[in-house]
C-alpha cells in the first residue's frame, strides 16, 4: 500500500520523535517523502545537531528550522522573537513557504492541547500549522510559492484511555491534557518500528542528559518502553480541496 508523503510540524527538537517518530519511521521506510519542521531553536545550536541526527535515523531529511527562540529557553535563538511573540501572519507564511516547498500530501502536528503537556509552544503550533494548512492552497502569499493544498493534517494526541497506563510508567506529572477516546480517528501500532524511534529520542542527548522526557526513556526498561511508546494516535482534520 503507498503511503501518503508527510509534512511534520513541531515546536522544539525532539517533539518529532517522541509525538510522531514511529509514523515518521514508517512512512519514510515504505519509500514515502517525509521531513520535519521545528519552530524552535538557532540552526547553529547542539540541539539541532542533535535534531539532524534524529531525522537521520527516522529518514526524515535535513533539519527545517524556523529559528525562533523557545518560550522558556531565550538562549535558544538569541536576538529572536519567541515562538509564541512572532507575528502571526509572519509565522504562517514562513510554515506557508514550507508545505508549498515540500508538496505533502499529509501535515502532522499537535492537537489543539499540544500534547499531554500543554505546553504553550505546543499549542501555539498546532495554531500556526492549522493556519497554514489552509492557506497552503489559496491564492495569498504570492511571495511564498505556488498554492499546494494537502489532503488532511493528523494532530498527534493521547486518548483519555491511555492515562493511567502511561502514568503507570512515567508516574504523574502535573497537568495532563488528553482527547477524549471517540475523538481519535487513527490509532497506529508503530512496535514494528519502536527500536528506530527509541534511537531518534536518545539522538536528543542533550535533552537526555538534563533529564527531560528523552532521559526518562533512557532510563526506563524494554518492557516500558514498549509500553509507552508503541502506540501514536491521531486525530484526522480533511482539508478544503
């Protein structure tokens, strides 16, 4: 079965691989186009190096940084305007140029909580991303490329169900935003793939090593891993065509 090229848009380097770094790996294996654009952090910083080697191993392309800084990292882009300061219209021609550039046939992105996190970077993506998707294919931003319009943007999400089973793993963590269960439309088992996306995570070094949630899989055993990681849902929103 062909499937379909993909467009991923996230915040911060490592969102990729922890939101949406099975269907990435999947994709790019049965021969379909797929790349990443990260809203967040300098092209010249050790978190994008880090970045670059993720993709590699996903076989998601080179690194597309829109070079924002991060809304609680300002050394992250210094001299930038935050991701969520930017102006709008600024921030979706940008991500305009990159879907005409590229021609997806698919978007990924967050849904409207940005993960079970809800952190505002996250969120303030999917709006930018959704913003985009549409404006893709219409006859505004002359300067940006021809008009592409792709089919659909699928918002990685977490159904409800699944709460207390990742909080079984990873223990509660604060606030906890999730979909409920009737509002996912794809659920994609990505076991096939989990030793290439647990290898795309642990590429984020960095955020291993001071502990965020790339160091809590480093830690975590086989069987968790499986656990936590083996599953990515999705939210299906057609687009115009």
């Amino acid at each position: 079965m062909k499937l379909p090229s993909l467009l991923a848009v996230f915040g911060h380097p490592d969102d990729e691989s922890l939101a949406a770094g099975g269907i990435l790996a999947r994709h790019a294996a049965a021969g379909a186009r797929t790349a990443v654009v990260t809203a967040t952090w300098a092209p010249t910083t050790q978190r994008v190096a880090e970045l670059a080697d993720a993709l590699r191993i996903l076989g998601a392309g080179e690194p597309r940084m829109l070079g924002y800084a991060d809304a609680k990292v300002p050394e992250s882009a210094l001299g930038c305007p935050r991701w969520c300061d930017a102006p709008l219209d600024e921030a979706v021609r940008r991500l305009v140029m990159q879907i005409r550039e590229f021609r997806p046939e698919a978007l990924v992105t967050f849904d409207a909580y940005g993960g079970l996190t809800g952190h505002p970077d996250h969120v303030h993506t999917h709006r930018v991303t959704m913003l985009a998707a549409e404006a893709a294919g219409l006859d505004v931003y002359p300067d940006a490329g021809h008009p592409w319009a792709p089919s659909a943007v699928y918002l990685t999400t977490h159904p409800r169900s699944s709460v207390k089973e990742i909080e079984k793993v990873i223990g509660a963590r604060g606030a906890v935003y999730a979909t409920p269960d009737e509002k996912v439309t794809d659920r994609v088992d990505v076991s096939p793939l989990l030793e290439q996306k647990v290898a795309a995570i642990l590429a984020h070094r960095s955020e291993v090593d001071r502990g965020a949630l790339p160091g809590l899989v480093a830690r975590l055993s086989p069987a968790a891993r499986e656990e936590l990681l083996s599953t990515e849902w999705f939210i299906r929103r057609p687009l115009p065509s």
